[in-house]
C-alpha cells in the first residue's frame, strides 16, 4: 500500500505475490476513499490509475468468491492465474468508471502483453460498461464536466431544442469569411 502506483499494479499483476482476501478489501477501501476525496477537487490526482488500482483489489477478491462458487477450478490443474482476475477487475472498473469501450481494451492488452485474455477483457469490458450505462448513465469524467459548468456537445439533440431548424437560428443575412479572416471581418 506504501509502494509508488506503478510499484502496486505490478504486485497485483504478479503471480509471485500472494494477496491475501482481507489485504484486499482494506486496499479497495482506502484507495476509494482517497478516489472519493479527490475526484472533486482542482488537484490533478487522477482518476485512471485509482481506478486500476482498485479494479486489480476487487479482482482478487472475486478471485476468493469464484474459487468458493467454482471448486473445481481451484484444482491446479484448472487454476486461473491471480493476475487474470486482477486485469479483469481492472478492465471491469475502468470500463464501468469512464464508459471507455475498444480503447481500453487496446491499452489493457498493450498493458498485459497477452493476446489470450482479449476475449475475456472484450466480454468483461460489455458487461462492466452495459451495467454502468444501466445503473448511472454518466462517466465520471462527464460529470466532472458538468460540475465544472464546461459546455460539452452531446450526442442526442435536447429535447428543448428538438422542434428547431438552422434558419431558426441564423441571422440573416448570412455572413461569409475568407479562409484566413482578420479580426475585423470577424467582428460586427
């Protein structure tokens, strides 16, 4: 927990370090406590590598829970690796928090270095993103844009605005500039 946060992905990502499920739990917890107190801030902490670093806490722990549904898989002979449980939660945290699709699949893979787990990040990716659409319909992003009061262009038109035309907009006459205007072609 007192490493650098690169330092912390590795360990999560490592199939040499045994996370116990308490350690876990108390890491999620802390990390999203700290997400929590700075995400509103005007501090840049980040919200991306927090979110890794929790997704890889709640992978380990599913890890646990998967074992207790699924004894079988327990079997050495059919043992998941640790560190694909952590990717896992990583990608399903991130997919859920940023509403992120293909480009997070494209830096988890490039993160992992294995092709095998693209199915499974695909798959994890659709259902952490489908479920963050249902239950909260905004990024964590996008509602620090609204916070901030940034104008932001959506992709489905107002309903307000819906029964407007561009002529219901526009001046008339129509003002036309050159390619490279100067400021006083510009002004009224």
């Amino acid at each position: 927990m007192f490493e650098t946060q690169s330092n912390t992905i590795k360990s999560f990502m490592s199939d040499k370090r045994t996370i116990l499920f308490e350690n876990a739990l108390i890491f999620a917890c802390v990390w999203y406590f700290f997400l929590i107190m700075t995400s509103g801030t005007a501090c840049p902490l980040g919200i991306f590598i927090p979110s890794i670093l929790i997704g890889c806490a709640l992978g380990h722990m599913y890890r646990f829970l998967h074992y207790a549904i699924f004894p079988l898989d327990a079997d050495p002979k059919n043992n998941i690796p640790a560190t694909t449980f952590a990717i896992m939660g990583a990608t399903a945290m991130l997919a859920g928090a940023t509403r992120m699709t293909y480009s997070l699949a494209v830096i988890m893979l490039e993160t992992t270095s294995s092709v095998e787990l693209f199915l499974p990040i695909i798959f994890t990716l659709f259902i952490s993103y489908g479920s963050g659409t249902i239950l909260i319909d905004k990024s964590i992003y996008l509602g620090a844009l609204r916070t901030k009061n940034i104008p932001l262009l959506v992709k489905d038109v107002p309903k307000v605005n819906r029964h407007l035309r561009a002529q219901d907009l526009m001046a008339a006459p129509v003002r036309k500039f050159h390619f490279l205007p100067k400021v006083e072609d510009i002004s009224y």
